[in-house]
C-alpha cells in the first residue's frame, strides 16, 4: 500500500540527539499509515546501530550511500526514494511532539484540496526543555486556511518554519527542481517559498514539532562564513523579491526583508565574535522606516527567535565553566 506519509531523516553522527527523535516518533498514533526513510550520510558513531534498532519498532528503512556532507544532498536523495502521498522532514536532533501524526492524517483527509501543512514548533535546549515557541507571524487560536500570498510575503521577510514543521504532497515537487544543494543554509527556506508561491497552506499555531538549539547544529555552524552566509540570503531573496505586488504594500515587504538581512548577518557576526556589518543594518533601518521596521518585528519573531538562543547560549557557556 502507498503509505500516506513518508518522513525524511537526515542523519550524520547523531547519536547524541538521535533516540529523542525516533522515540518521539514511536509516541504516535498511526504509524501503520507512514513510512521512515533514515537517510545516514557515513555515520561512524553508532547512529546505525541506533537506526537498526528502532527499525523493529518504527516502519523504518535505513539507506545508505557514501558521505555526501552535504544535509540537502542526503535530502533529495530521501525525497527521491520516498513513495508517500505527503513528505515531510525531520533531522536527527529534532522531534515529534505527541499528536503531530493523527493531526496530519485527520487534516489531510478533510482538507484533500490543501497541498500544504504548516505548524508553530517549541524550541528545545540540548537536553530537551522546552525554552520557547517559534511561531509564524499569524494570530488566532486554531487552524487557520492561509492563501499563497498570506504566507509568502511574510516568509520572504524570514523563515518562520522549523524544518521538520512543514507536511507538502509529493506531487508538488515533480513540478519543482530538487533542493538547491548550493544553499546549506537556505535551502529550506527557498523551497518553502517555492511551496508558498503556488499553494495554500494550513497553518496550526500549537507546536507540533521540536527544534533543538545547541552549538554543534548546523544552524549555527553554517553562520561563521558571513560573506557565504550573505551570499545565500541574498540569493534568494533576489530569486523571490519580484513575486511580491509592485504597489506600496509590497515595497513595505521588500525593505523588511532587506532589514532581515542585515540583521540576520550582524547576529551571526556577533555570535562568532566577529565584526558586525553595522552600516549595512543602519542603511538598512533607514531605508525601511517606521512601518518597515515594525513589519520586521512581526514577521521575523526576531525578539522570540533571539531569546531562545540567548538562553541556550548563555546556559552553555555557564557549564562549561563547571
């Protein structure tokens, strides 16, 4: 039977963060229903005999092929063998929170008309606390039906997706190119605002999924080149920025968004103590004026996104003086 949903895992030296994923996964009800493809890219931790273990309890299947070191390359591999209705990804320190799965399959069952599913995501310590939420830039308290534009100007703005939060059908991608594996760092970004281009979504403000922050995740060591990490921002930002309304409205998403960037970069600057692009982000300030500013702060989440981080960092730092 073509399972209805199959789960990208990417997996590379995982051991640490690996059994939080798979066991949150084992805590769902439905997994008759889904396929799991573990994609290792040459682990040499044990992260294989972890996989092989949970295989016995998990609809898993365990590929494997020579180290790529690239997570999008190991993705589209995924992405290529997967053989369900609706994809979706999840990496190796990331999880599940209780109920994601029969949410999914209750949505897409009422809802066969909408392509895409979206969710806010707690963020996690390295240990698995819960220190924030990392929400979309939408207000209400239930499902909410988003219409192409409701959901892509504001993600030009900012990725406001965890990459394991999106649910999209696979017959979206046979229209779409593989993701970009230039982009590390962007290249889930670029392909939900590929998704976001073309389809409606429906958006769950309740955290479905966890997003571990911890200083050996590829989120924070992708940063520490800043003229690559710009180069990828702007890349597609430039690719995308076209598609917004040519009217005032639309302009207010364009200067957000080129303030997102220089805030983007002049974060990551500071936290590998380097030198932060101040002109740029003051150039920036003033170009998007008071109503660009404040589209920045409630598209990006900025302030909820940094807290997180502040806290895990600040956590980490304080051990490691121990």
């Amino acid at each position: 039977m073509t399972p209805e949903l199959s789960i990208i895992l990417s997996v590379y030296n995982g051991a640490d963060y690996l059994p939080d994923a798979l066991e949150s996964l084992c805590r769902q009800n439905g997994l008759n229903q889904i396929e799991i493809l573990a994609m290792d890219d040459g682990s040499s931790d044990g992260s294989m005999d972890i996989l092989r273990a949970y295989s016995t309890k998990l609809p898993l299947t365990c590929l494997t092929h020579e180290r790529t070191g690239n997570w999008v390359t190991n993705t589209n591999l995924g992405l290529a063998a997967a053989k369900g209705r609706y994809l979706c990804l999840l990496h190796q320190d990331d999880l599940w929170m209780e109920g994601r799965l029969a949410w999914i399959l209750e949505t897409i069952q009422k809802e066969p008309d909408c392509p895409v599913l979206l969710s806010a995501a707690h963020f996690l310590a390295p240990d698995g606390r819960v220190i924030g939420r990392w929400r979309a830039p939408f207000f209400g308290k239930g499902d909410r039906r988003l219409d192409s534009m409701d959901w892509f100007a504001p993600l030009l703005v900012q990725n406001y997706l965890a990459i394991p939060a999106p649910v999209f059908g696979r017959d979206l991608l046979q229209s779409l190119p593989a993701m970009d594996e230039n982009l590390k760092y962007t290249a889930d970004w670029k392909l939900w605002l590929k998704l976001a281009t073309h389809h409606s979504a429906i958006y769950r403000p309740t955290p479905t999924v966890g997003f571990r922050i911890h200083p050996t995740s590829q989120t924070c060591s992708l940063t520490g080149d800043q003229r690559e990490y710009q180069h990828q921002l702007e890349s597609v930002y430039h690719e995308f920025e076209p598609l917004l309304p040519q009217d005032r409205k639309g302009n207010q998403w364009r200067a957000a968004a080129r303030l997102s960037i220089a805030v983007n970069l002049t974060l990551a600057a500071r936290y590998h103590r380097m030198g932060p692009p101040w002109s740029m982000l003051f150039t920036s300030m003033l170009d998007a004026g008071w109503r660009g500013c404040r589209l920045f702060l409630r598209a990006s989440r900025v302030v909820e996104r940094l807290w997180a981080r502040i806290r895990v960092l600040t956590g980490y730092r304080a051990k490691s003086k121990e």
